[in-house]
C-alpha cells in the first residue's frame, strides 16, 4: 500500500509536468478558434494559460523539451496578440469611415449653417460617441493586456501599436475640426482681444479632457505619444493665437491677456492634472510670448511718451496752475457753507450725497496740497506711474521684489556718498508730544475713581487733569543716521528675503523640528515613541524632497540673484558684504538641519537616503555656482 501510494504521487507530479506540453494542442485549436471573439473570457483564459506556460517552463529549462515548447507557446502568444490587434485595428478604422462618410458631411451641412458653433458641437458629439459606444467591443481585452504589460514586453508592444492606431485615426478628425473652430472664434472675435485668448484656450482645454476622456474608455493608462497627440491639437491654439499677439500695441490689452493666461488659465487645478500637461506647455509657451510683447512695448513707450515727451506750455503752467486750483477749493468750500445756510429743507443725505458729488473729482490725492491731485501731476508721472501699475501685476513677483530692494539699496547708497562732501549739519530739531504721562494718568483715574467728587488736594479728576497733558519734548534728527537706518533696513529685509527664496521650505521645516524637540526636553519623562522621524513632515522621503529643492535653488536661483546685485549694485565689495550674510545663513541652516537629523531619531539609512550637505559642501556649493555666475558675466561682457 505505501508503494502503490508513492506511485501514485508520481504518477500525480508527472501529469501536472506533462500537462504544459500536452496542453500546446489543444491551446493552439483554441487560438484558431476564436476569429473575431477575443474580447472575451475564454481569449483572456488562453492569454493567463500561455502565460503560465510559459513561466513554468522558462523555470525548468532542466526538462527535455522546455526549450522547444517555450518557443512555441510564444509563437502561439505572438499569434494571439496580432489577433487582438488586428480586432482592434478593424474596429477603429471601420469607426473612423463612418465619422468622415460623405453622406455624414451632407446631413451636418444641411443644418443651421449661422449657428457655426452649434455645428461644431453636434460634429464632435458624434465623433465621441461613436468611439464610446464602440470601446465596450475592445476594453476588456484591452484591460487585461495593460494588466500585464509590465511582465510581457510583447503585451507592452501590443498596447503601444493599438494606440498608435487610435490615435493615428482620430488625429485628421480632430485636426480638421481644431483648426476649423479656431478660426471660426478668431473671425468671430477678431477687435476683441481678451475674448479671443480666452475663448480659444478654454475650447482648446475642452477639446484635450474629452481627448482624454474618450482615450481612457479604450486605455487606462495615458501614454507618451498620447501626450505628444494633445500636443499636436494645442499647438494649432498656439499657432492660432500667435499671429493676432504680434498686432498688439497697447499695454493695457498685452497686460490684461497676462492676467487672463496667469490667473484664469492656469490656476491650480489645470497645472496639477496630469491629462493637461501639454496643454499647459503651450499656455506657458504662449504667455512667454505675451510677456516679451509686453516688454517690448513698455521699452517703446518709455522711450517715445516719457522720454521722449515733449511739455506744453499747460504743463509748465506753475504756480497759476496750483493758484488755480486753490481758488476753485475754497469757492466750492464756499458753496457748501452756504447750501447748508439756506437750504434748511433739504434731508441730510441728500445734502451729503450733493456735497460727495461736488468733491468727487479733488479726493483722489494724499495731501492737502493741491499739487497733490492727480489731475496737477505732471504727465511723465502719471504714464510712468499707469504702465508701472500694469507691469507689476504681470511679472513674477519675487524678482519684481529683489529687483525693487536692490533698487532701494542702491540709490540709499548714492544719496549717503554724494551727501557725504557737504560741511552742513544735517541735525535738525523736532518737537513731538510724549503721550506716556496720559496712559499712568488714566490707569491711576480709574484706580481712584471713588475720589472724583472729593474735596481737597487727593481728589483723583484734578490730578489726571494736571498729570495727564502730554509733554512737548525736543529732539535731534540725524539725516546722515536714518540714511543709514533705512538702508540697514532694506539690507536686512533683502537678506531675508533671498534666504527665504533659496530656502525657505528648510527654515520652515526646521522651525517644526524645534518645536517637536521642545516638546520633548519640555516632558518630565521623555516619550521614546515621539520623534521627529515619526511625524508626517519629518519622513526621510518627504526631508530628502526638501533638501533636494533647497540645493536645486541654490544651483538656479544663486546666479541670477547675483546678477541682479551686479545690474544694481555694481561693486564688488558692496555685492560681498551683503551676500556674506545670505550665504551664512544657508550654512546656518544646513548646520542645524544636521543637528536635528541626528537628535530627530533618524537611523544612518534614513540620514543616507536625505543625503543633508555638511556645511562644507554646502559652501563649496555656492562658491563654485558663484565663481560660474561671475565667470559667464565676464564672458558676456567680453562678447
């Protein structure tokens, strides 16, 4: 009985062997069977059944044969899958014939033709919905095969020539009606040039989420040459909208289209989705475009309406115009004093709101001078002061800040040296009313309230009457010393600044730290399961994210801030002495990073994987970005 039981565990062990030999014939009976039915159970059984087959004898290449059946089972697959290709293949062309029909063309154009975008509407209603209805005919065998396309280079193969074909048949569908549309909304809004960038870009952006979405009723996955197909339909948008920018003249119109493409087109949740990355490419691409116009612009109008500006008499009409504009104050003065005198009936508000209209066009200034209005600036003022309004809205903002501190330090350090030659006191005496007496006063009143009404010398209203007056004090102003005070200061703030730009995320990152280390020398018994390590923001991935941004800034960002400080600032020695403090900060901060990895509860892999720059590679780093910063601009320079 034992022996015949051993038999039979063989006999067992040898079936299950053979089985991946014997079963070829019947496997490759069934592939020739299935025709056209391989969107089915029964293909994705074959396909799993080869699968398998193969792996097993791919691990007992020990067995006689494993090397030939091998083979064969993956002639057999090849065979397969050519058969779902071509299943596929079919099914998309024959979808494709019936969109571009001719007798579709006559029914579509034998509708409203007035209503051009309606048409565009219905025409891309029915090129969608014939690909949708017919991707349940191939989605689930497509499904199985993107499954396992990372195990099979073959499945992978297969995947990518069936969207090729996809996209090969939709992309002289959608060009056709891209570039038509586009032109229709260009004629349409050809004087209107917010409009039209908007419109275009908002009906491009709707053409690539239902690209993507009809993609995603045959594919789960969105590919490379997807992508490169969305960006083939968005480059008509750019190529479009390209040729109207160069007519632009006018900085209000170029501005407004940077706030259009900045704050409408890419807002955040468009720059996010991965399905419009080259979609935002081209609005990027588009508003680098628009910027440059809008410089250009700007440096034409700088040069010919203020540079070039030519005065009227009117302009330089001073002081009649002021004298003017003085009398015309008190006259209305006047008025009002006598409207209030007469005109007893009149209701309140109605006596306001005619005094806020007489007044409305002399409230628009800071200063009870009239120089102060806006209509007595002289015309430069007010041009530079509109086109300034408009430029900074569209440019970046951190450089618009580092360039307007560098400007501030600079002409700071012109006024100090040129005011330095001059044997003049620069001391002058202010008076100011020193309110400190009145706050004890106060304090004192209501400690001794229950002496108000008393008589005598303790009687508390006379002493906050007496003690309470502000006190006239003198004092010396020094014009040399807030010079210097003010540009400490703006030194100080563009330090800060700069620090923060470059890293910011780790200054932010390690105030958390602290605060996580304070909690826990704060604790009478330490907790050993609270570590920095353990909290969300202190994973070594998300740390490794922050160090690596913070050396990517440094790399970028160093230079051109360097280089602003050379446009601005001009001297070697000033652009040293204030990047000095910049770049010990960052070491600073590299340092204490360093500290906290190691108190943090962070293992050697964890510190090796963060990969943190001792604070010597760390300098070393921004010397070398700094000598190549200096080494370009001198070859810029010599060229």
């Amino acid at each position: 009985m034992a022996h015949q039981k051993i038999l039979k565990e063989k006999k067992h062990s040898l079936s299950h062997k053979l089985n991946y030999f014997t079963y070829f014939n019947k496997c490759q009976e069934n592939v020739e069977r299935l025709n056209q039915n391989v969107n089915s159970i029964e293909c994705v059984n074959i396909l799993e059944n080869i699968d398998e087959s193969i792996h097993y004898l791919n691990d007992h290449l020990q067995f006689k044969e494993s090397r030939i059946y091998k083979m064969k089972y993956e002639s057999l697959l090849n065979t397969l899958l050519n058969k779902i290709y071509e299943y596929v293949n079919n099914i998309i062309i024959e979808t494709t014939k019936q969109i571009v029909d001719p007798d579709y063309k006559n029914n579509v154009s034998s509708q409203n033709s007035e209503d051009s975008e309606s048409l565009v509407d219905s025409a891309f209603s029915l090129y969608y919905g014939k690909f949708q209805s017919i991707s349940t005919k191939v989605k689930y065998i497509l499904s199985h095969l993107e499954e396992h396309e990372e195990l099979n280079d073959m499945y992978k193969n297969i995947i990518s020539s069936c969207q090729k074909t996809y996209i090969a048949q939709r992309l002289p569908i959608l060009s056709v009606a891209v570039s038509r549309a586009l032109n229709e909304v260009k004629y349409k809004h050809r004087n209107d040039h917010s409009i039209l960038f908007r419109s275009c870009s908002l009906f491009v952006m709707k053409v690539c989420q239902d690209e993507a979405k009809c993609f995603n009723h045959f594919f789960t996955k969105i590919s490379d040459q997807f992508n490169d197909y969305l960006g083939t339909l968005c480059q008509y948008l750019y190529d479009s909208l390209r040729p109207s920018l160069i007519s632009i003249n006018h900085i209000e119109v170029l501005s407004e289209l940077c706030g259009i493409l900045k704050e409408e087109i890419l807002n955040g949740k468009i720059v996010e989705d991965v399905q419009l990355s080259k979609y935002v490419e081209v609005i990027k691409q588009l508003l680098q475009d628009v910027e440059e116009r809008l410089v250009f612009r700007a440096n034409v109008f700088f040069q010919h309406d203020l540079s070039g500006y030519k005065p009227s008499p009117g302009d330089l009409a001073y002081p009649e115009k002021l004298e003017h504009m003085e009398n015309i104050a008190l006259e209305l003065r006047d008025k009002r004093s006598d409207s209030r005198s007469s005109v007893v009936s009149l209701d309140s508000q109605e006596v306001a709101n005619i005094n806020a209209a007489q007044m409305a066009h002399f409230r628009s200034y800071t200063g009870n001078s009239p120089a102060d209005l806006h209509g007595m600036w002289y015309p430069t003022v007010k041009r530079t002061l509109v086109c300034l309004s408009r430029l900074y809205f569209c440019l970046d903002r951190d450089t618009f800040q580092v360039d307007g501190q560098l400007f501030q330090i600079k002409h700071l350090l012109i006024i100090r040296e040129q005011i330095a030659p001059f044997q003049v006191d620069f001391t002058a005496k202010e008076m100011i009313l020193d309110f400190s007496t009145v706050q004890k006063a106060a304090i004192d009143l209501i400690h001794h309230r229950n002496n108000i009404f008393t008589l005598g010398s303790n009687n508390a209203l006379l002493e906050f009457l007496l003690e309470g007056t502000p006190k006239v004090k003198e004092y010396l102003v020094d014009s040399r010393k807030e010079i210097d005070k003010q540009l400490k200061n703006s030194c100080e703030a563009f330090i800060s600044h700069v620090t923060q730009l470059l890293i910011g995320n780790i200054l932010h990152w390690i105030e958390k730290a602290q605060h996580i280390l304070k909690i826990i020398q704060a604790e009478d018994v330490p907790n050993q399961d609270l570590t920095i390590a353990g909290q969300d923001f202190g994973k070594p991935t998300e740390v490794a994210a922050i160090v690596h941004e913070g050396q990517k800034n440094m790399k970028t960002k160093i230079p051109e801030v360097q280089r602003a400080m050379q446009l601005y600032l001009a001297n070697r020695e000033t652009e040293f002495i204030l990047f000095r403090p910049i770049k010990n900060n960052i070491i600073n901060a590299f340092m204490q990073l360093e500290h906290i990895l190691v108190k943090g509860g962070y293992t050697k892999d964890d510190q090796l994987l963060i990969a943190c720059s001792s604070p010597e590679q760390v300098n070393l780093l921004i010397c070398s970005v700094s000598l190549t910063s200096r080494q370009d601009t001198t070859k810029n320079i010599v060229d």
